[in-house]
C-alpha cells in the first residue's frame, strides 16, 4: 500500500507511535481518538501529506467541491496534536 504521505520526514513527523503517547494524548485532549486516525499514525506518527486536495459533494467554505489538508499532526511530541499550547491558537 502506498503510504499517504510525503517521502521525506518533516518537522510534522513524530516518534514512533506508542500506547502511552495514545494514552496522553486522550487525557491531555479529553476525547478518545478514532481507531483509522490511530491506524494512520501507525505508520506515521504525522507529516506532510502527497495529495493534498479532497473532493466533496458538498461545497465548504474554503471551495466548491474539495478541501484541503496539507499535513497530518501526529502524537507525543512538541508539534503535536497532544501539545495544548500548540493548539490554542488553531
């Protein structure tokens, strides 16, 4: 299978992904993670994705009928998803 991102790791890629960042990450967070999102970070704990536009059938309000999602953050690290100073200003 073809892996969803980019070659080369970035400053978006973290460790390898362990149960007790998983575990830190949902109390730090408050929710549990969705397993496919865990399953990704498996094989990636983040980076830089290759194809960056998604279609949809609806129109968002950024275009008329795709997204897009540049990077994936990982877990466990200091540009992480789990890193709550990091996401305040999301």
């Amino acid at each position: 299978m073809t892996s969803p991102f980019e070659d080369a790791p970035s400053p978006w890629t973290g460790p390898p992904l362990t149960d007790d960042a998983v575990r830190r990450a949902e109390e730090t967070l408050g929710v549990r993670l969705p397993q496919s999102y865990l399953r990704l970070l498996s094989r990636r704990n983040g980076g830089v994705l290759r194809n960056t536009c998604h279609p949809t059938s609806f129109r968002t309000s950024w275009a008329e009928d795709h997204f897009e999602v540049d990077v994936i953050l990982g877990i466990g690290y200091e540009e992480g998803v789990n890193n709550c100073s990091r996401l305040s200003g999301l």
